[in-house]
C-alpha cells in the first residue's frame, strides 16, 4: 500500500469530518476505504501530515488529540459539557502574525497557535433550559 494513498485518504475523511475528530473516529472511517490498514499506521500519518503543516493537530482542552483539515489559524469552541469542538465564524487577528517587533520569534521556532474558546454548545444550552 502505497503511503501517498493512504494519506490521500486521510485528508479526504478529515476533510468530510468538520467536528474535529480523533484519531480513533478518523481510523474506522479510513478501514471502510483501505480495509487493512492499522491504527498505528493512521497515527503515524496523521503526525506526519501535521508535522508538515498539511492538516492541524489541536492541542487544545480534553483529553484525546483532535485533528482538523483547515490549516489557516482559526478560533475554537469547545464545549464543556459535551467535549464537541466548532470553528467559529471569524479570523484571527492578522497582527497576531504580521505586527510583530523585529525578530520576535528569534530562536524559537512557532509551529502553532491556539485560541480556545469555551463554554455550552448550542444543543447543550438548549438542554439546559428545557
Ligand atoms: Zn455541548
Ligand atoms: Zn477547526
């Protein structure tokens, strides 16, 4: 089985699959097209692909690493009832990345940034008050 496809499948499943999944979920999707294929070797991809900026890792609240297809930085919320991780509808700040005093990152090398918003998904506010 060749690498590239195996990939090539990932990225299809992530990129169906906007609720941030987990490995796990992403792994039984990717068994229904490449029926062989092993839960480490779909660790092992997806780390790869993250290292290489292909898809972004999340290394926000809850216990279990999410993965996610859209690769610009983007805001998150997660709710703390039910776990489930959205985007939300707008960017980042621009000057979190351009504004920045010269050689600010000198040194250091900045693979990520995380902005975690948190509070009740709109099915768990719902439950609440009903
Ligand atoms: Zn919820
Ligand atoms: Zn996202």
């Amino acid at each position: 089985m060749r690498k590239t496809k195996q990939r090539d499948v990932i990225l299809r499943v992530l990129s169906e699959h906007m609720d941030h999944p987990g490995a796990d979920t992403i792994y039984e999707e990717v068994r229904k097209f490449l029926p062989r294929i092993s839960l480490g070797t779909v660790y092992r991809n997806l780390d790869i692909m993250s290292e290489s900026g292909a898809i972004t890792k999340l290394e926000i609240g809850g216990s279990i690493k999410r993965f996610d297809p859209v690769i610009n930085p983007h805001p998150h919320f997660r709710c703390v009832k039910c776990g489930s991780i959205e985007d939300l509808p707008f960017e980042i700040n621009k000057s979190l990345f351009s504004d920045k005093p010269d050689n600010w990152d000198n040194g250091r090398t900045i693979q990520n940034l995380n902005i975690e918003y948190t509070g009740l998904c709109i099915s768990c506010n719902g439950n609440s008050h009903s």
